[in-house]
C-alpha cells in the first residue's frame, strides 16, 4: 500500500476528508448500523467505537460503524428482532434474551456454569465459542465477538439475601428469557421479565423489590439509588455477543466480512481492559454511594438453581455442550 492511501485512510477515518475525496471508495461503501442498549461512556459501546475506528482504517473509510447507544434503536428485545429481519445491521446484546430463539445459548446463560472469568474465556475463546458462535447462523445472525459481561448478582431494595429463603416472595426482575424465570422460581421468587430500559421506573414504584445484574450495569443504570442490597451470589456469567445479520452479511463481499470479522475480534482484547476497569470504577462508586454489598455463601444457591439445567439442556446436543463446557481446563 502506498504512503498516501495509508494517509487517505487515516484522515477518512477521521473523518477530515469526504466520500467526494475518496474516502468510501464509490459504490462500496458501507455504514453499518450497531444498537446497543447501554450508554456511550458503557465498556461495550466503547469497545464497539474502537471496533468502528480499526475498521474505517483498515477499509480506508469503506465501512464504517454508526454506534446507536442508549437503547437509540429501541430495547435488546427489538433489536435482536430487528437485526434478525435485516432492519438493523448490528446489535451488541447479552445471550440470556437470545435464548428462546439460539438454543445455544441456554448452556453459557445457566446459573454457576462458569467457575471463573478464566475459565468463561478460556471456553469462548476456543473451539467450544467456535461452535456456540456458528449455532447463530441457522437463526439468521452471525456472532462476531464475545464479550465480557462478569457476574451478575442480586439487589433488592428490602434486606439483604444470604440464603435462597431471603428471596421468597420477592417479585425480581429477569431478562426476558425463559431460563431466566424458571432461575428465579427455583429460588422462591416471583420472577418479572421486563426490559432494561424499565427496571428503574419498575424499582421506584415498588413494581418489583428487586432484580439481578453485574456491577457496572448496576451502577450505570443507577438502580442502586432504589435497591441499596446488593448480594454477591455471581449466579450468572451469561456473556454479550456482537450480532450482524445473516442478510446483512450475505450480502458483503469477503474481504468486508474478513475486515468485520477481526476488527471485531480485536475488540475483544480491548473490552477485557475495560470492562476490568470500570468493574472497579463502578464497585469504588457503588461504595462511596453507600450501597450495602454482603458476601454470599453461594452453594445453597447453587443447589436450588441446579434443577433449571436438566430442565434447559434436556436435547442432547445442549447436554454435550454443557459437558465440554464443564470438561474445559
Ligand atoms: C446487562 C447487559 C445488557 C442487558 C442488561 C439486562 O448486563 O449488558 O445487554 O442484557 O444486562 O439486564 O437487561
């Protein structure tokens, strides 16, 4: 390549020149559109922002990210339906509102399947994250990344919990998967399966006492100011994934897939970095706010959960999955 097309892609990338100076490379180019529901400063989004930077470099400007933050393009639901449909390229979204549609990604989403953040990379980083992420194909999507989403845990606005009987009768807000629910009945609780963008409104009026979800979100989505319990039982390490639509990707020739495909990979290592400082951040903040955080004895919890996996990886293709996960170093 010669100096000046590096040159010409650098300044496209940043946006100085146009598409009249060459920048989208005629007929080609391409925006893809990217929703996600967390806010710009979340560790996702900017992991999707540094995505979008390599790519525009890489491309000399011929594809290009449009990262819709903050829920822009509606709640994770809608836009997994509408990345499906080929109305939206993109979405980054958790694997537990996939569930009813990628088999798949029950067995990541099951309650303590994961004995670490070691092991969780260790697994999608591998031949086991290979297969999960082709199981999205058949469903009209490709997965291009994994991402880091730590260990979700339960706040609740009444008391905190240290055994599963602290959770009876509570109404604990889920995402909206059916795993997610049977989790919440195997603990005695009532479970409410209400978007994200909703769990603030539902905490304040009294609508749920309670609901489940890692530090950063926590702390980011300010549920903390209603539900000041917050209770380690890291239940769930149900990981994010970067979606492009099958129609969409289809239609790319490949070298743009080749392009899409490592420029999202090169996020990952990126979103590790932050997602481990704003764990911190949001844990210091959590802390200055008065938040009561309690450590868990998490077996008992662990022991009520269990039945949910039998249940959810009953076809034996899911068992298999299940097995190799917990077989993984
Ligand atoms: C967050 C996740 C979001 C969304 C949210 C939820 O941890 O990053 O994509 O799934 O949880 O609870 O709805």
């Amino acid at each position: 390549m010669t100096a000046r097309a590096v040159l010409r892609g650098f300044f496209c990338a940043l946006g100085v020149l146009t598409a009249a100076a060459g920048c989208a490379g005629g007929a080609s180019a391409r925006e893809l559109r990217v929703a996600d529901t967390h806010p710009a400063d979340y560790p996702t989004v900017q992991a999707l922002d540094h995505m979008g930077r390599v790519l525009a470099e890489r491309t000399h400007g011929r594809m290009t990210l449009k990262v819709l933050h903050s829920r822009l393009m509606g709640e994770e639901a809608e836009t997994i339906q509408h990345v499906r449909a080929g109305a939206l390229d993109m979405a980054r979204v958790n694997m537990a509102p996939l569930n009813e549609l990628v088999p798949e990604t029950v067995v990541p989403s099951l309650p303590f399947v994961f004995r670490s953040a070691d092991h969780l990379h260790r697994v999608l980083d591998g031949p086991i994250g290979t297969d999960i992420a082709r199981a999205f194909e058949p469903h009209g999507f490709v997965a291009l990344a994994f991402y880091d989403s730590g260990a979700r845990s339960f706040y609740n606005a009444r008391h905190p919990l240290r055994r599963p009987a602290d959770l009876k009768g509570m109404r604990v807000r889920v995402q909206q998967s059916p795993l997610a629910e049977a989790m919440i009945r195997a603990l005695g609780a009532v479970p409410a399966a209400l978007p994200y963008g909703q769990v603030g409104v539902a905490l304040r009026t009294g609508v749920i006492d309670g609901a489940e979800n890692n530090w950063p979100s926590f702390e980011s989505a300010r549920h903390f100011e209603t539900a000041q319990f917050y209770s380690l039982t890291e239940h769930s390490m149900a990981p994010e994934v970067l979606l492009v639509s099958r129609r969409v990707w289809d239609e790319l020739p490949a070298a743009d897939q080749r392009a899409l495909r490592d420029a999202a990979r090169e996020s990952v290592g990126i979103m590790r970095i932050l997602w481990h400082e704003r764990e911190q951040r949001a844990r210091d903040a959590l802390a200055t706010a008065g938040v009561l955080v309690n450590e868990v004895d998490k077996a008992p919890f662990a022991a009520a959960m269990r039945p949910v996996w039998n249940h959810f990886t009953a076809e034996p293709r899911l068992r298999e999955l299940l097995q190799r996960i917990q077989a993984a170093e």
